[in-house]
C-alpha cells in the first residue's frame, strides 16, 4: 500500500507536566460513529464516536478509542507490562485534560486485553477488540504483534510495539503500521559493547544470552555484527527461556563458565538476569554483563544477587530514565505528583505514547481520523519525544529510522528505580559502519 503525503508533526509536552496540543480544541465532537462520518470537518471511522469516552473529563467532545494488548497476569513481562499500562493511561488523561484532540478524547481503557505473552491470545484478543478502536497504543511482543501484523496491514490499523526488533526498522516489516523508536535490540548490543570497550577496554571474548527468536536473537546477532567488525573472534551465543517454563538457567551459567567472557550481552527477563549473575560470580566469574533495557527491575536490589549486579551489571536503555532532564522526564513525574512508580516499565510506558500522540495529531489536522488517515499521517512524521529519546523521522528504513543512541545506567540502590544514569545519550562509532540493511534476526 502506498502512502504518499508526508506530516510532520510533534507531540510536546511542557515541563510542568502540561500536554501543549496545537492542535487541541474543546469543541463538540459533531456527528461521528464507527461505521464513519465527518466531525467539525474532520473525517471518522471505525474507533471514533461523537458520544464522549466513558471517563470523559468534557461530555461534549468525542471519543477515540485506542486498544492494548498486553502481558498483564502471568507471563514473563508481567512486572514491566502492568506500569507501562499505567503509564499510558495516565499520559492519555493528561491529554484529555489539556483539551484532548480537535474535539476528542482518548480512551485506552476499554479495549485494554491481558494476552499473557502468548501469541494465539494476542490474537484473539485483537480479533475481539479490533471493530472497536482506531489504532493500537501498544502490542506487546514481537512474536505477538507478527501474528496480528497481516490483519493490521488489511485493516490499516497502526500499533505502537512494547518490543525493539530491528525488523520494525525496514518497509517488509512494519509496513508504514508499527510506530516503533529509532533503536532495536541489534543495535543496542552493538551500541552497548563500544560503550563497554570505551568505559574499560575492548573485550577479546564476547558473549550473547537470551531468549531464541526476536528479542535474544535479534541482540546475539548485533554482538556477532559487532564482533565482526571490531576483529573480535570468540563468541559465545546462548539461548534460553524464562524461568516459569524452562526451570532454571544453570545450563547457561555452565556454558559462561567453561567459556569465561569478557562481556556478557543480556536479553532476558529480570529473573534469569538475577540467577545467571548471582551463580556467575558467586563462582568466580570474572567478566562483566551489558543488560538490555528488559532485564532490569529495581527489585533485583532487594535480592540475594544485588552485591553480583550492583558490581558487574550496567543496563541498556532507548530512552532516558528516571534521573533525566528532558521535558518529557518532567510531565511525566509531574503526573505522578513527583513519586517514582514500581519499576522502569513506567518511564517506557510514558514514552511509548508519543509517536502515537503525534500520529494523531497529524491525521486530525489534516482532517482525517479514519484508520487510513492515521496511517497516511505516519509517512514522514517527526517525533522527537521531547528529548526523552532520538528523534525519528517515519516513513523510511534502515538507518534512516534508526540511530541507535542509548542511555547506559548503573544500580545505584539509593536512586529511584535503582539505576543512575552514566551519562547522556551515548552512540558509539560500531553502529554508524554497519549496513543494517535488513533485519538482524527473524522472529
């Protein structure tokens, strides 16, 4: 599908923790529905209604309703999942606040569906919302969001993934539909080990852990691509799975073990993060560990492990964390009245809102809030998260929507959330030399 017009759009939020919409208005939505229509000149569709959303902060406006699918009870991401959720609701109340969209307010609440980290519920929970809601404000998982992804393309229905694979770079992948930010779990292993050569010294063994496929497959690739480049030779990739299903991770241990890294790359859940470096140095482990932004939960601090990570672990992360100085950072601890939530889940909740917020935007300016008019608004878009991540610019592939920067932190367990960040956004030389033509992994 073609999608010829190119917006630009931004959705910024002040540092005061006010969501500024220029395109914001507090006038009555008109006669819009499901089955389409057109609102105060704004053309609507399936997931847009001129009767207000049911927790509306203004009656007279509209609605738009936006579905999430995610791991809310029992699967491996549950503890991120959930405040990433709160997150995005409480962004879109903000929102709605602060005089919603040409007439509308968001509604995230009502087509919200735990799949518990499995594809076929990701499925059927999407068939269950899907007549329902204009877009996606998140799909959560890589594995869940390809089974649902051919449907999107029919339908025109644009998600925001609580995933990083690199296949969200390129037009095979996404389509013009995934609203991803400029980073993938490939880049941010091949980012992540300059990083580490810089701060240290440049390993001679490498090695990759984590779950096969998509995420674990998709960072031991960028570390082979890193390796490659910089004349590393030994490396050592180990898959594994989460704990609830696999057990345990002393498969993995005696793997690292016998073949001693340097650096050790992480894409994993924070509880296998917890037992492979506890049992790592508790037995004598020398090497250090680089962990994908998934790994970490501040509750690691409180466990048997917190003297191993707190002395061998750094995380990697695609936006800013809680102790950064954006403006972004700002609204969103504004929101939360100054007060930390649980974990990091949240900080990547609040940012996952703002290429979705400017899609939104963009469409209603140019006076079409049906799904396609969405869609068409994603070509060429420019967000830049106020400073809480790079800027990306829609609508390409490969490098030009991809820059790899990253914020490295360290445990610190007298900080909110427990990591400090080492400095700003960091991008390393590696990146920038390779080709990243295609995707570093399948799904």
């Amino acid at each position: 599908m073609s999608h010829p017009r190119r917006a630009t759009a931004t959705a910024s939020v002040a540092a005061a923790g006010i969501l500024a919409l220029a395109l914001a208005s507090c006038s009555a939505a008109g006669t819009s529905g499901t089955s389409g229509g057109t609102a105060g000149g704004i053309k609507t569709g399936p997931g847009v209604t001129k009767e207000p959303c049911p927790k509306a902060v203004d009656k007279t406006r509209g609605c738009i309703y936006l579905g999430v699918l995610s791991d809310l009870s029992e699967g491996p991401f549950a503890a991120l999942a959930v405040p990433i959720t709160d997150a995005q609701r409480a962004y879109w109340k903000k929102v709605n606040e602060s005089g919603g969209i040409s007439g509308y307010e968001v509604d995230i609440d009502t087509y919200t569906k735990d799949t518990k980290y499995q594809a076929a519920e990701h499925a059927k929970a999407y068939q269950q919302i899907k007549s329902n809601i204009l877009a996606l404000a998140q799909t959560l998982g890589t594995v869940n969001t390809a089974a649902i992804l051919p449907d999107m393309d029919a339908s025109d229905i644009v998600g925001v993934p609580a995933s990083w694979w690199s296949g969200y770079h390129f037009a095979d992948a996404g389509k013009g539909l995934i609203l991803a930010n400029g980073y993938s779990y490939c880049s941010e292993a091949v980012v992540g080990l300059d990083w580490y050569s810089e701060k240290n010294a440049k390993p001679t063994s490498v090695a990759a852990v984590g779950y096969p496929g998509d995420y674990g497959g998709d960072s031991a690739a960028g570390v082979k691509l890193w390796a490659e480049a910089n004349g590393v030779s030994k490396v050592t990739v180990v898959a594994t799975g989460p704990n609830q299903t696999r057990g345990n991770q002393d498969a993995v241990v005696s793997a690292l073990a016998q073949a001693a890294p340097d650096v050790v790359v992480l894409a994993v859940g924070p509880a296998e993060n917890a037992e492979i470096i506890g049992k790592l140095v508790a037995g004598g482990f020398k090497g250090r560990f680089m962990g994908s932004a998934p790994t970490w939960n501040p509750a690691l601090l409180q466990s048997a492990a917190a003297p191993a990570i707190s002395g061998r672990y750094h995380n990697m992360a695609m936006i800013e964390q809680w102790d950064g100085t954006s403006a972004a950072i700002a609204a969103m601890k504004s929101a939360l009245g100054g007060q930390p939530p649980k974990n990091n889940g949240y900080v990547i909740g609040w940012s996952m809102n703002y290429p979705m917020h400017a899609a939104l935007v963009a469409a209603a300016k140019a006076g079409d809030l049906t799904r396609a008019g969405v869609r068409k608004a994603v070509n060429g878009l420019v967000v830049t998260w106020d400073g809480m991540a790079s800027k990306v610019t829609y609508g390409g592939n490969g490098k030009s929507v991809a820059d790899g920067a990253m914020i490295v932190s360290a445990p610190d367990a007298a900080t909110p959330l427990g990591l400090k960040s080492t400095g700003g956004f960091y991008t390393g030389t590696t990146f920038a030399k390779l080709p990243y033509d295609k995707p570093c992994s399948t799904t």
